[in-house]
C-alpha cells in the first residue's frame, strides 16, 4: 500500500458485506497502470523497497533493539515478546534485523550489498529464496 501511495484505511476497512474496499488484485492494476509491469511483480518490487529501507536503517545503525515492543501505550512492561525472529526470517534478515547478501542478490540490489559490504551492516545468514515463499502448495 505504501508503494503504491495508497492509504491504509480503504484497504483495510470493509463494505458492509466484510469485504475490503480495496481488492489485492485491484492494486496488482493499480501498480501495471503506474509501471507498466506485470502485477506478479508487485511484490519482488516492494521487497526492494523493504530492503533499501532496512538497509538504510542498518546504516544508521537501527537494529532489533530498535524493532523490539517497548511495551504498552500505558507503559506497561509488554507481555508479549512478539515474533521477530520469524519475521527477519521471512523478510531476509539476519537474527539482529541486518538485510541477508542473499535477498539483497536475490532483488537485484548488488549495489546496496556493496555499501552495507564496506560498514559491516550486511549478514551471511541464509534465508528462504521469494520464489520459496510465493510457491503454491
């Protein structure tokens, strides 16, 4: 959605009959209207966009103390320690938030792996290829 300039609330709020007024398929149009590409690209492109974030942000050096809940909006301690390891996982992340020299391969981000390469901000770790994530069972 944000890719795409799109505000949250029409995709995630509903019509009375609990369908969201903004279809998946419809922002696949929305992205080939804008790009010209294939929507089935839609999500090899904002998983570059995720990345040179992330990438950036490793650069400042923003790590997974700075992901991590601090707790409740009333200050309370949080009760849930959350899913940041399944989430780095998935994302091509190593354990501590840094981006993988393999996603970024992966997305086309040679560059990228090159300036992360010179900080010490990238990880070896090896995470699940897209291709793997998208595959239909």
């Amino acid at each position: 959605m944000d890719s795409l300039g799109l505000c949250f609330i029409p995709v995630a709020a509903t019509t009375i009959f609990g369908d969201p007024l903004i279809l998946i398929e419809e922002m696949g149009e929305i992205y080939q209207a804008v790009t010209g590409r294939d929507p089935k690209r839609l999500f090899e492109s904002t998983e570059r966009a995720y990345q040179v974030e992330r990438s950036y942000n490793a650069l400042l050096g923003i790590t997974r103390k700075d992901d991590a809940r601090q707790g409740t909006s009333r200050g309370e301690q949080d009760p849930i320690p959350g899913m940041l390891d399944e989430y780095y996982f998935y994302r091509g992340c190593s354990r501590e938030g840094l981006p993988t020299r393999k996603r970024l391969k992966e997305i086309g981000l040679a560059d990228v792996i090159e300036d992360l390469a010179k900080a010490g901000k990238i990880s070896e770790d090896e995470r699940p290829a897209i291709t793997k994530l998208l595959a239909k069972k």
